[in-house]
C-alpha cells in the first residue's frame, strides 16, 4: 500500500477520537495500521531523515527503557507488550508529517473533537430522559454517556478539551468555543469522576486567565460556569452525593463526630437505598492506599527499571506485596463482612497513578522523563506566544498532572 494519499491518511487519524467512544478495539487498530503504512513508506522512500528529529529520539530512548525493563521482568509477556508500544512513536511521526505536508488536517482533526464532544453530548442526554439502554448499562449514580458502563466519561473530556479548545483558538471559532466549553464542564460534573472534577477546576482557572476575551466577557462566563456547576450540583440529588456529600465526609469536613453514617439516595432506578459513607484512614480512599503501598515496596526492590511493563497486575499477588484490610472501624470483622469497607486488597490492573505506575513498572530513569515532559509543558504554558499552542501545552499538563487517580 502507497502512501500516496494524505487525505485518506488524515481522515482516518481523525476518526480515532470518535472511535473511542464506541471501540477501543477499532482506535487501536487505526493507530496501528496508519503506523506500520507510515513505516513501509519511510522504507519504501528512504525517508529516515525524518526519524531524526528530537521527539523520536527522545521517544526510542523511553522505548529502550520499556524493552529493557520487560527482558528482566519476571514475567514473560511483559516483553510482548513492550515491543508493540513501537506504533505510538511511529504514530506521533506520522501525525507531524501530516501536519507539515496537508492544508486540512488540523480542520479534520478540530471538526473530529467537536463532533465527539456532540456525541458524547446526546447519549448523556438520552441518559437524562432515561432512555432505558444508556440508562440499564450506566454505572450506579454516574452518568458515561456512550461509553456505557465505563466509567471514564469525564477523564475522555478532560483529555480532549484543552486540544480541541486550541483548535477553535486556531481557527478563530470562539463563540462556539464558549457553548463547547459548558458543554464539557456539565458532562464532567455528571460523570462523578472527581479527578477529572479536580482537573476541570484547574483548567477553568487557567482558560480564564488566558482565554481572548475582554474582563467584562470573562466576568460573564465565570458567572456562566459558577451558574452551570451550582445548578448541576444542587438540582441533581445523586452528583451532590458524589461531588459535595461524599467527599467532603471522608475528607473529615462533614460531621466530624461521626466516623460512619448512612444517608438516602435513589439509585439508577430511581429506588431509595440505603448509601453507606465511612471516614477515610488516610487522605487517600484505603484501597488507594494500599495499591501505593505495594507499588511503593515492588520500586524499591526494582528501583533502576522497574518490574515489567503491565506486571503490577501480577506482582502485587506476590506474598511480599499483597496486603488485605478492613477500615479502622470494622477492623475486627471478617473480611466479607461489608462489601467496599472490609476486606480491601492492594491489588488491581494497575496502581491508578501514571508516575506511581511508571516508578513501580519501569523505574526511575523511565519517570524523569515523564517528569521532565510535565515540566516541559508547564514551562511552554508560560512562554508560548500563541494562544493555540498555550492550550496544546495545557493538554499535556492537564494529562500528565501528577496529583490525581489515574487510569492505566
């Protein structure tokens, strides 16, 4: 197959933010299959000028690392997946070359994320009226749109928002930036994700301190997006348990006497049961806890490269890691004793950080450079002269933010 159609190219490329949505499976396959055509035509043309830029470089040192680490993992299928993570960097090569040798591909790729955006927007509404599929196939007192019982509605926005907002920056559609931004920021508060609530927060603040408008619009939307929130969080009985009740209860803000307390909410249903709140041990949820601690204890036994990529499912089975609790207040209870608040493990896919996961899986020179990417993108926040590319820089920051529960 040629590479002699950039359109087709594009157009696939841009199709993988909708894809997401509905198919990992699909998304992964266009990243994959767009990589290895990339490849044969760097092959086939003798390109490999264009493998000689500082990203790829930086990208096949990272790379090392990851086969490095997964030839002395203790487990064999580590290496398999290693070696596949080769279509990222061949895809972010081929994204550059678009972006260098197409006049359309940044509007593909704008048009692509509003349209997601859309999407997203009209299965979380379906939600709302209770269209029974997206309503039977949500998880309980959260709402996730298209993506069904996966709860990652919110962390999906949070990724996407600040590139598509430097689009709309690009191309000058700043009044459909506005209705896109409230878009989001509902469907964030709804999905009940609360790192991607936190993650939000940071990002309006930033938008608004950056974004071209005059004090008085700026006043209009804070008040606009103050509106939004109260209003979502107030109205909706099941997001002001999420967002308000819940956390501000753990966190030691909400009855501080009381260590444990039930309170009534109409599940998805819209039957009353019984919801059970408890007082977090740590600043961090129990299970949270004990998935750092292990991932903590298996760095310090690989501390230079890790154990493995995708081995913290495995290692923390290990006798030396794993770890079982109870909450303090039922710690003389068996271990079935209270579904959620007994009988927590340390064990998961992975630990539910990306630097705690890179640490554990990879080592310490694999997180300097993920480290030193955060600090990159902070640093170009500041020193981009264009608008767009503030936000492109707010991407990554936002997505690399190390304070927050992560997926994998």
């Amino acid at each position: 197959m040629q590479f002699n159609n950039l359109k087709i190219y594009s157009l696939s490329i841009s199709f993988i933010p909708i894809s997401i949505i509905f198919s990992i499976f699909l998304a992964d396959l266009l990243v994959s299959l767009t990589s290895i055509f990339f490849l044969i035509f760097i092959i086939i043309n003798k390109k490999f000028d264009f493998l000689n830029c500082i990203e790829f470089k930086l990208f096949l040192f990272f790379y090392t690392i990851l086969i490095i680490s997964s030839i002395f993992s203790d487990y064999n299928n580590s290496i398999i997946t290693s070696l596949t993570y080769l279509r990222f960097g061949l895809f972010y090569l081929l994204i550059k070359y678009l972006l260098i040798n197409t006049d359309n591909f940044k509007q593909y790729i704008s048009s692509s994320l509003v349209i997601s955006i859309l999407i997203l927007f009209l299965g979380f509404t379906l939600q709302l009226l209770n269209f029974d599929f997206l309503v039977n196939n949500k998880p309980e007192f959260r709402y996730s749109s298209f993506f069904n019982d996966e709860a990652v509605l919110g962390s999906y926005l949070i990724k996407i928002i600040p590139l598509t907002i430097g689009l709309l920056i690009y191309f000058k559609q700043h009044k459909f930036l506005i209705c896109i931004f409230l878009l989001s920021i509902i469907m964030i508060l709804f999905s009940g994700e609360r790192s991607s609530q936190l993650l939000l927060i940071l990002f309006i603040t930033i938008s608004l301190f950056y974004l071209p408008y005059n004090k008085k619009i700026k006043v209009i939307s804070i008040f606009l997006i103050l509106t939004v929130i109260s209003t979502t969080i107030f109205i909706n009985e099941k997001i002001r348990h999420r967002v308000l009740t819940q956390t501000f209860f753990q966190m030691g803000i909400l009855d501080k006497e009381e260590k444990y307390i039930e309170i009534e909410i109409k599940n998805k249903n819209e039957e009353k049961v019984i919801m059970a709140l408890i007082k977090e041990d740590h600043f961090i949820p129990l299970k949270y806890y004990l998935m750092f601690n292990a991932s903590f204890n298996i760095f310090l036994d690989n501390v230079l490269l890790g154990s493995g990529v995708k081995t913290f499912r495995k290692k923390c089975m290990e006798p030396d890691y794993y770890q079982i609790q109870n909450y303090s207040l039922f710690k003389d209870k068996p271990y079935n004793f209270y579904e959620g608040y007994t009988g927590i493990d340390s064990c998961s896919t992975h630990p539910h950080n990306y630097y705690i996961q890179i640490l554990t899986e990879t080592g310490i020179i694999a997180f300097l450079i993920i480290l030193f990417l955060f600090i990159y993108s902070t640093y170009k926040i500041f020193v981009s002269r264009k608008l767009h590319n503030k936000f492109f820089a707010i991407g990554t920051f936002l997505n690399l933010f190390p304070i927050v529960f992560t997926g994998s």
